[in-house]
C-alpha cells in the first residue's frame, strides 16, 4: 500500500467540501462520526436529506453536548426517560443497565 499524503486526505472542515449533495451529506457523516465516534442508523437514513440532518445534528449536539448545569450522562438518562412512551426497540438493551 502506498503512503497518503496531507494533500490527498479530505478535509474535516465544513467549508472545504463543494456544496454538492453528496459532499454535504459526506462532511454531515464526518461530523456525527467525529462527536459521537460512530454514524447511527437514524443520521445514515437521514443522510438521503442534508439539509433536515445539518439542523437535526446540531440540534441533537447543543441538547446533548452544549454548555448546561446537567452532565453527559444525567442527560442520556433525562433522553431515555422522555422516550419511554415511544416503543423504540434498540433501547430496551439498555433497561438493565441503568435500572
């Protein structure tokens, strides 16, 4: 395998990419992979609309990231217990461990 240059390594920055739709949803997937250090199954599906998911990516980072007087994870908490109602089956796994 060959060596990768500084020059051939695509840039992180939001501005760098042109604005073509699949550029805007590549930077978007950078950034969700960056904070979160994965790309869930809800921002690849909503990858197919950039725009909603540059609003909803800085949404879902101010909530859960911003400056605030709650830590991370008393958040995490505040965001299972407001989902409760809502029949989301990938969080059940995580019942016994917070109970």
């Amino acid at each position: 395998m060959g060596e990768c240059s500084v020059s051939e390594t695509p840039s992180l920055l939001p501005h760098a990419l042109s604005g073509s739709p699949q550029n805007k949803t590549l930077n978007l997937f950078q950034d969700a992979f960056l904070t979160d250090l994965r790309v869930s199954h809800l921002v690849q599906l909503m990858g197919y609309h950039p725009e909603y998911l540059e609003v909803f990516l800085r949404a879902h980072h101010l909530l859960m990231h911003g400056d605030g007087p709650l830590a991370f994870n008393v958040r995490v908490y505040i965001a299972i217990l407001v989902s409760v109602p809502v029949p989301i089956l990938q969080l059940l796994p995580i019942w016994p461990i917070i109970a």
